[in-house]
C-alpha cells in the first residue's frame, strides 16, 4: 500500500521496470531511488531520511553484493528485500526469481479494480540539492493525463511506434515518467542504453547507437554536446543516428548554441534536412509536461506556451513573471510533509514552480515564453542591483564555448560579479596539445595558452556587458 510501498535500489533493467510496472497495476506505489544514495554516500543520510518516510514494505536491489552496504545500513531487519543476483550473507533476502512463480488470481485483478485516478502510482523524490529530498506524490491521474498532453503536443509520437535508446535514470522524471510513459502510451520500445555522458561510460552510448537509429533521441544537454564529436568523426554512426529521427528532445538546462548549431549542420549534411530541436519546462511535480515549444527554434531558453489541459498562470515577483500552473498533472504534494506541500501551492490552487518566464514578444503572448532564470538564485549586488542569475549564466556558458561546462555566478552582498568555472577539460587540453596525455586537471588549467584564452574571453564578454549586473569581473 501507500502506507508500505516498494522501495527499488537499481540503475535501469529489465527486472526493475517489470516490478515498478507490476506494483502500479495493483495499486501499490513504487520509490526508485538514486543509486548516489546508496553507493557514492558513506553514511547514506539520504538514504535513510528517504527509507524513513517511505517505510517500505520491501526493498529491490538489483545486485545484493552491490548495495550490501546501503542495505545493511538503512534496511530495518523486518523489511523483505529482494535481489536479482547476489543474496546478502547473513540476512534473509528473496531472489527476484522467486517473485515470478507466482500464480496471478482474482486477489489481483481486485487489486487492480479498485485503483482509481488518485492512487499513488510512484513517488519521486527531489534531488534534495538544497536539504534532504522531499517525495513526490505521483498519481495516475497525473501520469495518464501528461501522456495524453505530450501526444496532443507532440503527434510524432503516434504516427508510428516510437523507438528510444536512453540512459536517463528511472528515478528522475525524465527519464521513469516521460520517456517510459511515452514508450507504453504509445507501443514504442526502448533499449537500455549501458552508457553515461561522462567520459568513461561515452563510449558505450557511441557503441549502442552503432547499433540502434532511434525515431525521436532524448538527452541532456552535456549528452548531446559529447555526442557531437564522435558524429562528426564517424560517417557511418552519423548516417544510422539521422537514419529515420523525427525530433531531438533536450531537458534540464539550456543547450549551448553551438551544439545546437552543430547537430543542424550533422543532420543537413548527413540527410539534407534539419531535425526538429524541442524543449519546454517541466518539473517532477507537473509530471513532467508542462510547456513546450513545438514549433520550429532556433535556439535554447524557449520554452513555449503551457501545453493542453494545462493552465499557466504568471505573477509578478521581483521584477521577474514567476510560473505557476494547474491541471491533473499537478502533484497532490509531498509525502508526509504537510507544512512543505501547503506553501508550495497558492490560493487558487496553483503549483509555484520557482521558474521565471518572460514573453518572446509582450504585444504577442501566442509567441510563447523564454525562461527567465529562477526565482530563489537572483540576488542583488551592494548596489542594490538585482542579477538575473538564469539567463546570465546561460549568456556566459555560450559566449565561453567550448572551454566551460558550468559556471556558478557569485557575488551576493559584493559590488561586482564573479564566477566559479567547471572547466570542460577535453577542450581546454586541446589548446595545449604537447602536454603529456597524462597530464591533471592542475597542470591543464595553469597552461599559459589556456589562461591566455580565457583572459581574453573575460575582456570580451565585459565589453558586450551593459552594468555591473552583467559584468564578469573575476573567474576562478
């Protein structure tokens, strides 16, 4: 029940969709939870601030060797656990295995009359970058109605069945509500994509789309810009990857430009058309779908107009239009955090996304909305100025292109701006070619060519500045 749900510790198989899947058919919510949680935490707090509110009736872990430690650690010892491979010494666990010998009879199909549009089909959990994550609450009601808003949004997807190949994990919406959700609504099929957009797992990615040319290719927008080169430098994977795409979809930051304009430039080379290039704002408390930009764009940060069934609704706040929307895709709110859940809603019933949002062309609002940063990350200088921290950030990461992954903008109660660079190391190692491949991030960055290059951009982008708002002043 809600009340003891499934908990799933595993990166996306097989054996984890089909319980995931299985739990919602009879009603029963399932958790999948960040493997971070589990295997990178040395005191798996997260883990267990999230056991905590679930209190589960049963923990999946796909390899008991694996999340041995996290289990023993977080696991009471009444709470069935259930493997794939590897029991646990020492404790009573279930094989995967035996959960399918199981004989389905009228219990179950009582079960699964008896769910309605307000039962609780999953619960997501936040990626608590700011306190510990908060759960979710994901309905059917909200599930079903956002497919039917992306189908309405984005027809391609019935126009025949959709085939995937993603990486995205489960335990994000975007990748367990969105993309799974549309593979099902729509009788797709999507392979589970080995590979990561990090260096050591890219090659996977490059190996599995040799092998499988995709309808419509969801990612990230580091995936994309690490999947760029490996299609410039292979005819033969350019030519199956454009072989019969119908759209490229991009969520959860801003794409820089000249990735964009590369994957273009691929596709009209490769097969003399471009590629629809789609996005809009979402969040896992919408389910995802919110807004979308389904017409053609030629650039990142337009999200679109609010996509049908949803309503928009946009208020003043600090100089910015906060979004706020409502609709049957809209969390209830969070498990077990009534406080939480009651501010995040205003009077009318509205979600408070903490997005800003502003007109592409104010006299012409069917033009649709340009994300304008968030809320809660502007601050105002000594001056009394306010930094918009969202588009800023998305100005400089293009014009510093493609030397920088992320930048984190500074400068809270200073009187000018700074910001904290994550460099992108492949590219920086290519202004200095003669360093030993061996060569750490140290000795690359302190490189007199890569200072030079990057003092010149910091002089260029201070003069397109037009105050201290947007004047770049130190980089670190």
């Amino acid at each position: 029940s809600a009340e003891r749900p499934v908990a799933i510790l595993s990166d996306n198989d097989l054996e984890h969709v089909q319980l995931a899947l299985a739990a919602q058919y009879v009603g029963v919510p399932s958790a999948a939870i960040s493997p971070a949680y589990a295997l990178v935490s040395t005191d798996h707090a997260k883990l267990k601030h999230v056991l905590g509110l679930l209190k589960p009736g049963m923990v999946f872990a796909n390899d008991g060797a694996r999340y041995a430690a996290a289990l023993n650690a977080a696991v009471p010892a009444d709470v069935e656990i259930v493997v794939t491979v590897n029991p646990i010494s020492g404790r009573a666990v279930t094989g995967f295995d035996a959960l399918l010998t199981s004989q389905p009879g009228e219990a179950v199909e009582h079960a699964h009359a008896a769910v309605t549009p307000d039962t609780v089909a999953k619960f997501l959990f936040t990626s608590g970058s700011t306190g510990m994550p908060k759960g979710v609450i994901n309905t059917q009601r909200m599930l079903c109605s956002n497919q039917q808003m992306i189908a309405q949004s984005l027809p391609v997807f019935a126009e025949e069945p959709p085939v995937f190949i993603d990486w995205l994990p489960w335990n994000h919406t975007f990748g367990g509500n969105h993309n799974i959700g549309i593979t099902l609504y729509n009788g797709g099929s999507l392979y589970i994509d080995d590979g990561k957009p990090v260096p050591a797992l890219i090659e996977r990615t490059v190996r599995n789309l040799r092998e499988i040319a995709p309808t419509v290719y969801f990612n990230v927008p580091k995936g994309f810009e690490m999947l760029v080169p490996y299609l410039r430098d292979d005819r033969a994977l350019r030519e199956t990857f454009f072989s019969r795409l119908k759209m490229i979809f991009f969520s959860g930051a801003a794409l820089p430009q000249h990735v964009w304009t590369a994957l273009e430039e691929l596709a009209v080379e490769t097969i003399g058309v471009r590629i629809p290039i789609i996005s809009g704002l979402g969040a896992t408390e919408t389910a995802p779908f919110a807004l979308c930009a389904n017409w053609p764009v030629d650039r990142s940060g337009i999200i679109g107009l609010p996509v049908p069934g949803q309503e928009l609704k946009l208020v003043p706040n600090g100089g910015k239009l906060e979004v706020r929307v409502r609709g049957p895709n809209i969390t209830p709110g969070y498990w077990r955090m009534p406080e939480i859940s009651a501010k995040s809603f205003d009077d009318e019933g509205y979600y408070k996304m903490g997005d800003a949002a502003r007109f592409i062309d104010p006299d012409r609002p069917e033009k649709g909305l340009m994300f304008d940063g968030r809320i809660s990350e502007d601050f105002k200088l000594t001056s009394g100025t306010w930094v918009s921290v969202g588009p800023l950030r998305a100005k400089f990461i293009a014009h510093f292109a493609p030397y920088v992954r992320d930048v984190v903008i500074a400068g809270h109660d200073r009187s000018d701006l700074a910001g904290l660079i994550i460099v992108d190391l492949d590219n920086c190692r290519a202004l200095c070619p003669d360093l030993p491949p061996d060569a750490g991030i140290a000795q690359i960055v302190h490189d007199s060519r890569v200072r030079a290059r990057f003092k010149e951009l910091v002089e260029s982008y201070a003069q397109q500045a037009t105050g201290s708002s947007t004047r770049i002043e130190r980089i670190v």
